[in-house]
C-alpha cells in the first residue's frame, strides 16, 4: 500500500491540516479533499478532518491507494518494463504503438496493455501517463500510479533535473559534435499539424551530441529543455538533418531503409516523487533503427 508520511516540525505547529499539506508536501487541493473525503488522511493513525490542526510531532499519513476504474478495455501485451516500483512505471514502447485510446485507435495502445498488467498483479492502479510519444517514436514512457505520483512527476517534468534524452538517425552532418539549438516554434499558417521557425513561436531549447558520423548520415543524441510539438524534428530539419523516416520534415523515401521516423526516447533522469532521489534509466536502440545503422555504415548504402 502506498501512503506519504511526515513528522510536523515546529514551524508548522497548531496549522491546520489542509494549509500543512499545500505548504510542506505541496499537494493540489483536489488530493487533500479526496483523501479526506475517503477517510485517508490520518494523524498518529487515527483518520482526522481538514480542520484539524497539526501540532509538533504529529505523524501525518495520506493512503495513496484506493479503488479507481477507468473506460480502457484491459488487453494482454507484451510489455518491456524498465522499471517499477509502488508508485510508478516505466515502459520501453516499441514503435507503432499509440500510448492512449483514441477515436481511430480503440484498442492495442499502450494503456490497454498497462492496465490488464495492473489487473493480472492485482494492482489497483488506472494509467495515469505523466509523459507521451508519437505512435511511430519509441522508447520511455513514464506513469504514474497514483494520483500524487501522477501531479508530482508532472510538476517535476518543468524541472533541471528531470531530463529527456533521445537518440535520432538523420541525413546529413551537423556542423559541431556538440551545441545547442535556441530557436522559436510556431504552428504552421498553411498546415495545422506542421511546425516552423518562427519569430512569433515559443522558446525551444534543444542540446545535442553527435555520436557517430556516417557518410549519409548520423546518430544524435538530443535533450530537451523545452517540450514543443515535434520540437526535434524541426531543429534538426532547420539545419538540414531531417530525421529518417520522417515523411512530414523530411522526404518521401523507401520504407526498406525505415517504415518510420528514426527517433527513440532512449533515457530518462527524474527525482523519484517520495524521496526525491534521481533515477536514471535508458533503453536499448529498436531493431529497425540498429538496423538502418548498419546499413549507413555498409559501403554499397
């Protein structure tokens, strides 16, 4: 069961329970009113009220868990869990896969699988998904599996040391082995799901590192400071690096080179929601893109 707990210091003391909680453990008001509602908000376990008011040495518990449901229909996948604990889960997505049920895409996403393992390990969880990815890019999905870790992971995201690494496999060269990418995005006036450089665009902020040069190509690794709309796929598209496989920045090509956009969101470096220690996790290049680099480094590509 997973629950928070905090001994009340003394600058807190005589406070009422509801301004500790915002204050010290930074919770929404929607989670302190759930958990009170739900007679799981203790003070040296016994259940207490929002008015109550904390005194120094009062140990305060949240129970995390309770009984949730969600409209996904569970369906049995095989999914590469890269790690897990009782608050959250990491998934390796392979490509193809949409994350979340849509209009056009009922079933077969990542959150029908996530949820019938929930169920089939008897845990009480619904998907909450703290970070997306496109159907055709693989790799690190994070989510959460209660409703604190959900806000806390979502919040840190905005955070330095929450960190988003990708590795991508482009045309051409880029200039320098290293840098970073400082330029405006905009949505496109003539296309609504195409982006631009743009003056009246937001702030994008990209870094990146050339980790193998080819003579058709390269493999980047990139992390982002900023989280826009195909924000990579349009820096490396602005110097003329499109990635490969991308059909919307790059170019109409044979799909025996890559059915799909070669990008991969291959690492992740966040502050674990309870305690705050950095996890740090990647993940292992899909079989398509291991294989498009064998072919850029093949003499008769």
């Amino acid at each position: 069961m997973s629950k928070l707990e905090k001994t009340v210091e003394e600058s807190f003391h005589n406070k009422k329970i509801r301004e500790y909680l915002k204050e010290e453990l930074q919770l929404s008001t929607r989670l302190i009113r759930g958990a009170a509602m739900d007679k799981r908000l203790l003070v040296n376990n016994k259940v207490v009220k929002l008015n109550y008011k904390v005194q120094t040495g009062d140990l305060v518990e949240i129970i995390l868990s309770k009984e949730e449901s969600q409209n996904i229909e569970p369906e049995k996948m095989d999914l590469d869990i890269v790690y897990e604990d009782e608050d959250l889960i990491v998934i390796n997505k392979p490509p193809y896969t949409v994350v979340h049920p849509t209009k056009s895409h009922g079933s077969g996403t990542l959150a029908n699988g996530v949820l019938y393992y929930f169920k089939e390990t008897n845990q009480n969880c619904i998907v909450r998904l703290v970070s997306r990815l496109d159907m055709n890019t693989s790799g690190l999905i994070i989510i959460g599996k209660n409703q604190y870790a959900h806000m806390a992971l979502s919040r840190d995201m905005q955070k330095e040391d929450f960190k988003k690494i990708y590795l991508a496999i482009t045309h051409g060269n880029l200039k320098d082995d290293k840098g970073t990418i400082d330029l405006p995005i905009y949505r496109s006036d003539e296309d609504p799901v195409r982006r631009v450089i743009d003056e009246r665009g937001q702030r994008s902020i990209t870094h990146f590192e050339v980790m193998e040069r080819y003579e058709k190509g390269q493999l980047v690794k990139l992390s982002l400071d900023t989280g826009r709309t195909h924000q990579i796929r349009v820096h490396l598209n602005h110097f003329g690096c499109p990635i490969y496989g991308d059909t919307l920045y790059g170019f109409e090509e044979d799909e025996k080179i890559i059915p799909r956009q070669g990008l991969h969101a291959y690492g992740l470096e966040f502050p674990h929601p309870k305690t705050g220690e950095i996890i740090k996790l990647t993940s292992k290049l899909p079989k398509d893109m291991e294989a498009l680099i064998e072919k850029l480094k093949s003499k008769d590509f």
